[in-house]
C-alpha cells in the first residue's frame, strides 16, 4: 500500500509509540461519511 510503520521506544517502562503511515488514497466515490470525503 506504499506506506511504512514506525516504532519508537522512550526506553524501559517509559512507554513507546507506534506509527502507521499509509499513502493518500483517492476516489471518486462520494460515499456516505463527511468525514472521510477529501476537501474540495
């Protein structure tokens, strides 16, 4: 899907984050959700 995961730790029990970066995905369906239309 062309995209990357990334993980980054702070070190022993300070915590960690996880990224999931995917690349833009466009469409021409107008779907049903606002929220997940592209701006225009």
């Amino acid at each position: 899907m062309g995209g990357t995961i990334e993980l980054e730790s702070a070190g022993l029990r300070l915590g960690s984050t996880a990224r999931l970066v995917l690349a833009e995905f466009r469409s021409d369906h107008e779907g049903t959700n606002p929220e997940l239309r592209p701006p225009g």
